[in-house]
DNA sequence: GCCATAACCGGACCGTAGTCCGCTTTCATT
DNA sequence: AATGAAAGCGGACTACGGTCCGGTTATGGC
C-alpha cells in the first residue's frame, strides 16, 4: 500500500505529491476493510470515500472508477502469487519440469480465480490497463511453458486455448449452475492439457 | 415479435393479457429500432420507453433489466441461427459427418459472437435466464456432436473447454487487444479441435 | 522564508438503472 | 351488459457511478 507512483515524463519521473500519496492509501485501506466487512458488491463508491475521510472527486481522480479500484485491490494479493509463480517452491515456482509447472499452475489459477471472483468481476472492465497486466502475466507464463514443453502450432492461440476454461465467468457457470466439483472440473482441466501437449 | 407468453400455473397455462402483449410488441421494436441506428451503449431505457409510448416502469416489469431486454433482442437473431444448426444444410445442419459439423459450427459461433459481440456484451448478467438458454443449445450441441465423433473422456468439460475460446471477452482481447487477425483465431480454434479429438 | 505554479482536493451536480404505489384496463363470470 | 378483482400501467422517486471547477496545498527555485 506504500508504492510510490512514478510518472515518467520525457524520461524525469515525478514523485507523486504527500496528500496525494496519503489519501491514496487512505482509500485503498478504507476500500479493503469495506469489501471485506460488506462483500464486493455492496462496496459504494461514496461509503468508501467517506470511510477514507476524502471527498469523492479525489476517488475516482486516483482509481479512475470502480472498476478500476478494485483492480488495484486485486493486484494486492495478485502480487503475491505472482511472486509465487516466478521464485516459489517448485511445482508451480521453478524447479519442476514444465508440464508438473503448467499443472500447477492450473491448479493454482483455478482456485483462487475462484475465490476472488466477485473481486475479479467487479474489476472487469477497467481500462486502466491494470486489470490487463494481471491477464498479460499468465498469458506469457503459461506461453513460457508451452515453449519450454516444446509444443507445436500456434503457442499464443494454445495457451488461450487453456486460459479460457479457468476465466471467472466459465467456472461460475458450472459451479453454480451446473453444480460440478472443483474436483472434476480440475481433472477435466488436467484432461485438455494432455490433449494440447500431445502433438500430433 | 408476436410470441405469445405461457405461464404454467399448476399446468393451466394463462394467456397474456393483450395490452401487455401489444406494449411487448412496441417495447422491442422500439429498442430494435434504436440500437440499430444508435448502436447498443447508447441506448438508454428512458428513450426505449419513450420511443414505444409506454411508461418506464413497463420496460423494467417486461424485462427485468437493461440487460435482460438485450438478451430478448438477442433471442430474435439467435433463434435464425439455432434453425440453421438443427435444420439447416450441411456441413452446419445434419448431414455431413460429426467433425465436418464441429468445424463448421466454431467458425460460425465465432463470426455470429463477433458481429453482435456488443449485443452480447449488454446482454451479459441477465438473470433471466434467457441468455443462460441460448448458451445451454451450444454447450448441448457441441456435446451431442462429440459424443457423435466417440469422443473419450468428460463429454461436459471437453465441450466447455471448445467453447470456451469462443467467448467474447477472450475474442474481443485477441482481436483489438493483440491485433489478431480473424483466420488465426479460426485455424487455432480448429488445431485445439483436432487435439481434442485424438484420443489418446 | 517567500513566491509562482502545477497538482490536488472536495462536494455540488448530472445521467441512467431500477423501484414503488396509486390509478387504469382487461376479462372471466354471471 | 354489469361487475369484481387481478394484472398491468406510468411517472415520480431513489441510489449510484461518474464529472467539473473554484478553492487549496505541496513543492521547487530564489
């Protein structure tokens, strides 16, 4: 919650300024404790300006909408398990030979898609470029290690192929509505990946 | 346009009242009419009730929400195109071979979520369950057309797994996002059927 | 320490989705 | 045709996301 916004101009960043950087963390604490004593959808915009003690202007100056808020709220615990993928223990950190990595990491982004998904959905749609980052990331891990497997075809296009299937939306539907297992939809999961990876 | 509305009660369907069909009626054709010559987002309720001559409340008692009267216009075009799966020609009606049909039926749901993927878009979130309907003939089609090959394994996940690409959101991020041209996606999506297929 | 300036702040304001409730219309029954 | 009541109607009202601009404050140069 201390980082420091840097703004490179002509190459000169510019620090941002103390009220600024002290609201900053004012509202995204004040945004963390009403998501987690409310839920995600019952957050409003004016509670969380006024829980933060600033006029709501400066809210949505700082995070651009709500959307674009709880996309900073997730990039919070998405740091975490990014810091996991790219220097944890192995299987999903290094270490492991890739396809035991690829698993992993199915594993991994399943579960916790699903445990942010109200988090995941409200931060859909902001076009900060924030929420895309987090996508950007798996996207080129997963593409990282259709490469080190040696898969062929179209390495952009297979690892979308597999992203797709764990994207909130998808998992929603067939928890909830379909009433399927974690556990069957993880096997189907591990299923596709054997079918990709195998070439022809 | 002119459906009539059946609400079993206790197995004696009760007929809808005919003001209500003819507001029906005026409602979606006034929407229709906006959103072709405004395009979707900037159709506002307000102006739909108005260009139909009804009050606003009879908008929202109709349809539930903006995005459930999304979904209903959606319904008019999708209702063509499941006619064309289930009994049109061949390779997407019946006839042709099980894997011709598979193909042909992706590069059709790609192209038909593409043109009306703003359409879509609005429509997502409509607890109707109209929206859920139309994915459902999808996800029962492309099930049928697996089991038809003989393919093995998790007939339900395998399906979702080719659908699931196919998606808007992950179409709309390849193509204006990373600037992918409509063939790739099209030959990738048949590379992962051809994955799919082979059993192991 | 003082000043100029650029960045920031805040709350009044706006547009739109969605709700509510008293009034009206339809229609089955007689 | 008269009638009772259920279904429907509509527009005023609320809540929330998002914008705007006059006033304020931090900061770097002197």
């Amino acid at each position: 919650m201390s980082e420091r916004e840097l703004l490179p101009i002509l190459g000169q960043p510019v620090r941002e300024r103390s009220d600024a950087a002290r609201n900053r963390d004012a509202v995204m604490c004040a945004a963390q404790r009403l998501v987690d004593s409310c839920g995600v959808e019952a957050v409003t915009m004016d509670a969380v300006a006024e829980a933060a003690g600033v006029g709501k202007g400066t809210v949505f100056r700082r995070f651009g909408s709500r959307a674009g808020l709880m996309a900073r709220l997730l990039d919070e615990s998405e740091a975490g398990w990014q810091a996991a993928v790219i220097s944890g223990p192995p299987p999903l950190g290094p270490g492991a030979p890739p396809r035991e990595r690829l698993l992993a990491f199915g594993r991994s982004r399943l579960t916790s898609n699903l445990e942010r998904s109200e988090l995941l959905i409200a931060a859909s749609g902001a076009d900060t470029g924030r929420s895309y980052a987090a996508y950007s990331f798996t996207a080129t891990h997963v593409r990282y290690l259709l490469g080190e497997i040696g898969v062929r075809g179209d390495i952009a296009l297979l690892a979308t192929a597999l992203l797709a299937p764990l994207e909130v939306p998808i998992l929603r539907q067939q928890v909830q509505v379909e009433h399927m297992q974690i556990e069957r939809i993880l096997a189907g999961w591990e299923d596709l990946v054997d079918r990709v990876l195998q070439a022809p």
